[in-house]
C-alpha cells in the first residue's frame, strides 16, 4: 500500500495554538476553552461529547470513527494551565501571559509548554490524517479535559480553582472516555516516558502554647515554630533515607522529598505566639510501589517524631496520593512511537522516566496503556515565559499522525 502523503499546515498549526493561548484557562475556569475545542471538532465532522465536569469545567471528548478491526487510540490532553499569569512573579512575563507571540521560531504564550501546545498537535495531526484521506481501523479519541495541574484543596483552599490531580481525567474514564492505548503529548523533549513517579502530600504539624509576647518570657522553646526547628530537621533526613532506599529508586531515577511549605503563626499579629505550625512535605513514589505502604512509611515517621520529641504535640496526616504510571518497554504503542519519531526525526527516541505526575496515573487504572511524549524546550524561560519551538510542534504533529496509523491500523 502506498505510504499517505502526510503534511503538517504550519501555519495553520500556529493560528490555532495562538487561538487557544488567547483563551484563558487557569484551573477551575477552562469551560471557555473547552468550548473553542468543541467547535473545533465539529467543524472537523467528529462524534463530540460534552461533559460538565462541574460548573464553569468542562472535558469534551471528540471521536474519529475508525472502519472497525483495529485498536483504539486516545490523545488526551489538559486545558488547565499551571499560572494565570497574574501572579506577582510573573506579571511582566510576556510568555505567561495569555496573548500568543512568535519570536526566533518559537511560539511564546500562557500555556503553550503545558498543554496547549500538544492540543495543538493533535488537532492538526487530525486534520492532516484528513488531508491525506487517510481511513484507519480502530477509533481515534481526542479528550481535552479539566483539572489536571499538580494542586489539592486545602484548609481554606477550597474550590475549583484547587481541584486537580486529574479531576478532569477522573470524571472523563467514569463516563466512556476509555480506549486501549493513550498517548499524552506533557512536554518530554521528544523522549518517549516509560513511567513517572507519584506524589504522597503529608502534613506534620507542632502545637505550642498561645500566648503574648509580653508573656513569653522563658517560654520560648515551647513556641509551636521553634519545636517546627526540631521536626524539620528530623525530617529532612527521613528525606534523605527515603531518596537513598533502592526500593524509591525506578529505573536508575531516585525518589524525591520537597518541602513545599511552612506555615504557622499570624503576620498581622506578631504579637502572640502561634499555636500551631505545619509543615507540609511532598514525598513521590514510584509507580512500583503500593500508595498503601508508601502513606504506611509516611505516618510512620509522624510515629517516630511523636516519641521522639513527647512535648511538641506532634500530629499528622496524608491528604494527597497520586499513584505513578509505567508501560513495558516492548508495549506496541511504545514501538508505534518509536517507528514514528524515527520517520519524522531520522532516529530513535530517547527513552525517560520522570519525577512529574500526568493523569496517566488514572488511565493506566483504567486498563489504557499511556505514554508521555511530547516537545518541549526544557525548563521554562523564566524571562520570556512559556514557550515552544515551533519546527518542535510541527514533527510532533506528523509524529502524531503517524503513530495512530501505526496503532489503529489503516483501512485499505
């Protein structure tokens, strides 16, 4: 059978990436784009499902029907971003700002890296299979969902804006958005993911007494932030143990701790001593180890820390677990990409793994062998902002396409 002439609209890629970039869609508010995605998809004459996620949240899940006899392939990918860009830090980061711009071949703009760039690819991966009059065997599904940013609610954290840790995803497998092999075009640098850690999210916290300034006098090693001192240290090389055991470490990638924040005490009332101070710890996993024995070792340090140090009111929890996610090295949708990086590139893909987390961790759940593969120009331009190149998105487009005529088969 003759090979499809296959060919990526650049500028036609570019036009609709910079449309996207132009709506915003901070997490809780991406109904707007969803919207752009949706019409998108019926201009393309695809079977399009709407799901509300929630109010102002929505997935829309859209289907190239196949001819039958061949797999199922899903390209999904979030509509959320990891800013607004109205954050003081980023402000007057023209990258991070929703109003796309071209600069030294590359795409700038609010998004663009993480995903809206890879949304792009696939809607143009689509529309070249069409071009082309290519008919495959197996379906094509395009889920573009909410809420998949690495964020929690919280004490008084709460709403959709704080809702995800694949929400979207979540929602979108409980209600037919399923297929037998997924790819997931997160930003991978070209490098083909065979897995990424997960996350366990903890929180230890010290109690003191809550008292004046001018009552404190003798007291202070009883202050719920100084007693902090002691936990956080004793912490720190429950961290370094977790990072050095070899049963965190996945294929040649050690486990991580982050302290990602501190909080006790009151900044508009100094003058007392606060009666309690939290310190919140995220702790990834590897995808080979059970959540259960991960929150287990977790808890297990709050246990330690209580006998160790009686007086401090010590107490904790875990309010985060986010699973990892793995697909065998000689799984056919990893040889599928691998066979389409080397058309469009001219040589194999690297192989990587990753300490990120991506909603194949709920996909993979679900049955859905997932792979992470995308562009990406590598840590983020923190003086421009977010950006992609665009000859990068151009071959991953073809990639794309290619690699769902790999996996679901063409018609004859």
């Amino acid at each position: 059978m003759t090979e499809p002439d296959l060919r990526i609209d650049r500028d036609r890629l570019v036009a609709w990436a910079s449309e996207a970039i132009g709506i915003p869609s901070f997490t809780g508010s991406e109904q707007a784009l969803a919207e752009f995605v949706r019409d998108t998809f019926l201009e393309l004459g695809l079977r399009v499902q709407w799901q509300q996620v929630e109010e102002g949240r929505a997935n829309v899940l859209a289907i190239r029907e196949g001819v039958g006899g061949g797999p199922s392939l899903m390209f999904n990918g979030h509509l959320d971003t990891s800013y607004s860009g109205r954050e003081p830090w980023l402000r007057h980061v023209p990258g991070f700002q929703p109003k796309a711009f071209v600069e030294d071949g590359r795409l700038y703009g609010l998004g663009i890296s993480n995903m809206k760039g890879a949304l792009a690819c696939y809607v143009e991966a689509l529309r070249a299979l069409d071009d082309a009059g290519v008919r495959l065997r197996g379906d094509v599904l395009v889920a573009a969902v909410a809420g998949e940013i690495e964020k929690t609610q919280y004490g008084d954290a709460q709403g959709p804006e704080y809702r995800g840790y694949a929400t979207g995803t979540s929602y979108l497998v409980r209600h037919g958005g399923v297929a037998d092999m997924c790819i997931l075009g997160e930003p991978t640098e070209s490098k083909v993911v065979l897995g990424h850690f997960g996350s366990l999210w903890a929180r230890i916290s010290t109690a003191g007494p809550f008292v004046h300034t001018a009552f404190s006098e003798g007291k202070r090693d009883q202050n719920s932030i100084v007693r902090m001192r002691d936990v956080l240290d004793a912490a720190l090389e429950w961290a370094s143990a977790w990072e050095d055991d070899s049963e965190n470490a996945y294929r040649g990638a050690r486990a991580i701790v982050n302290v990602g924040a501190i909080q006790g005490g009151f900044g508009w009332r100094v003058s007392r001593t606060p009666h309690r101070t939290d310190l919140f710890l995220d702790v990834r996993v590897p995808p080979t180890k059970e959540m259960t024995r991960a929150r287990t070792q977790v808890l297990d340090l709050v246990r330690s820390l209580r006998e160790r140090f009686p007086e401090h009111g010590i107490e904790g929890e875990v309010y985060v677990t986010a699973p990892g996610a793995e697909i065998t090295e000689d799984h056919p949708l990893v040889a599928a990409l691998e066979r389409a990086h080397r058309d469009v590139f001219g040589s194999p893909p690297e192989h990587d793994v990753t300490r990120w987390f991506s909603d194949a961790s709920v996909l993979t759940r679900y049955g859905i062998a997932t792979v992470n593969y995308g562009t990406s120009s590598g840590l983020l331009d923190t003086v421009k902002g977010e950006n992609l190149e665009i000859d990068g998105l151009v071959k991953t487009a073809e990639v794309y396409a290619r690699a769902a005529m790999q996996v679901c088969g063409v018609a004859s």
